[in-house]
C-alpha cells in the first residue's frame, strides 16, 4: 500500500497516521504519572524516616532524662545521709575547738601544742570532705561513684582522728570516763543502725552481716567492762588501761561505719531490682 505523502513547499515529507501521535501522548502521559508516583513514594517514606528518626530521639532523651533523674535522686539521698554523719563530727570539733580555746593559758603545755596541731588537722580534713561533696553534685554518674567510694573512707578516716583527740583530750579519769561512755552509746546507735540495714539485704548478705554484728557486740562489751574497771581504777592503773580503752573504741566505730558503708552499697542495688519500674 502507497504511503500518502504531503507537500511542504517543493519537500515532500511522510504523512504519520493519526493513531501514532495518540500513542505518543498516551506513553509521555504515563510517563509523567510514574514520575509523579514515585516522587510522592520517596517523599512518604522520607517522611516516614524523619517521623521514627524523631520518634527515636525522643524515646533516648526521654531514657537519658530518667536516667538522670535517678542518678540526681540517688546523689541527694547519699548527701543527705552524709549531712546527719557529719553533724556528729561537726558537733565534737566544734566542742573540741571550745576545749582547746578555754585551755589557752596551757597553750604552752606540749601536750595541749600537739592536740592543737591534731585539731588543725581534723579542720583540714574536714574542709577537704566539704569540697568533695562540692564535686559530687557536679559529677558524671561514673564519677560520682568514685567519689562516693573516697568521701566515704576519708569519713572513716575523719572519724577515727576524732574520736581519738576527743578521748585524748579528756585527760582527768572522770573526764575520760564521761567521753568514753558517750562514745560506746554512740557506737550502740550505730549497731542498732546495721541491724535495721541487714534486715533489708539478701539473705547471704543478711546471714554474713548479722555475724559481723555478733562480734561488734562482743567488742562492745568488753569495753564497757574495760570502762567499768578504768572508772575504779586507781590513778596508776587507769593510765595503764587508757591507751588500750582508746585504741578499742577507735577500733569497734571505725569498723561499724565500714560495715555501714559496705551494707548501704550492697542495699541500693537490690532495691533497684526488686523496683518493678526498673525491670
């Protein structure tokens, strides 16, 4: 079959049939609408990753935020805990400091030179323990935990040079009696406090702490009987008894607080636990 040919002028140019250009049209409109298609495809799911990408930094601050809160609220606990010791400190350098200031007009006696250098010391220390806990408000999490470990012993530490001066200090036999006995019905309180703590604690934990309470309480007794003896003591014999009274209760306080120490690092974990919001 002959192809029409039109005329152009003096050129003569093919004839396309009509349907040809209505296919042409039909596949560029196709063309523009799978064009169209996919465009809106990859706007949904950006959009979809924009809304999980946002969903998901929502859900890790909203973690970090009540990880925070828990740290915040566990260092406020511990500070608190720390304040009530350290107002029994407080209150015996401050009561020392009033000693060593009535004493003045022996200020020259050597004795009274060395207890004034001890209670520098004690001064020292405590100011340092003031700045630690300074520290730990600013703290990182893993921080914090080292600092608490050093409060802690530098606490101990504290203690123990406290107790010493002020049973020391106290050179009369009454006067050493009257500082001892307020010293061992401090030391009661504190083993009182361990027992309500072990109570809390697992039972191996409870099991090990209740026998380390039997011996703390042995020891207690046998200084109250030591203290019993020293108080009717004659003058020769008390100044024999007095080094060892003092080493003893030194001795049994500092070993309560540790027990303390080590007992409330043990309790915060199984609290955690055993807390269902934390599981």
């Amino acid at each position: 079959m002959a192809r029409a040919v039109h005329k152009i002028g003096s050129t003569c140019v093919p004839s396309v049939p009509f349907r040809t250009h209505i296919g042409l049209e039909q596949a560029l409109d196709a063309m523009k609408t799978l064009s169209m298609t996919l465009s809106t495809a990859v706007f949904a799911v950006f959009i979809l990753f924009a809304g999980c990408q946002e969903a998901g930094d929502a859900d890790e601050a909203s973690t970090e935020t009540a990880e925070n809160g828990e740290v915040a609220a566990e260092m406020e606990d511990m500070e608190q805990d720390f304040e009530q010791v350290f107002q029994g400190i407080d209150n015996d350098i401050e009561a020392l400091g009033q000693e060593f200031e009535q004493a003045g007009e022996a200020a020259g006696d050597e004795m009274q030179q060395e207890y004034q250098e001890q209670y520098q010391e004690i001064q020292q220390q405590r100011q340092e323990l003031d700045n630690q806990m300074n520290q730990l408000e600013q703290a990182s999490e893993e921080e914090a935990a080292e600092l608490r470990a050093n409060i802690r012993q530098n606490r101990r530490e504290l203690q123990q040079n406290v107790d010493r001066l002020v049973l020391e200090a106290a050179e009369e036999q009454d006067e050493f009696v009257a500082a001892a006995e307020e010293r061992l019905q401090r030391l009661d309180s504190e083993i009182n406090e361990l027992q309500q703590q072990a109570q809390m604690a697992e039972n191996e934990m409870e099991a090990e702490t209740r026998e380390e309470i039997q011996e703390l309480q042995q020891q207690r007794d046998e200084l109250q009987q030591q203290l019993e003896q020293a108080e009717q003591a004659t003058e020769e014999e008390f100044a024999e008894m007095r080094s060892g009274l003092v080493d003893g209760i030194v001795e049994a306080r500092s070993e309560t607080a540790q027990a303390l120490d080590e007992m409330e690092e043990g309790i915060e974990p199984n609290r955690e636990m055993s807390n269902p919001d934390n599981q």
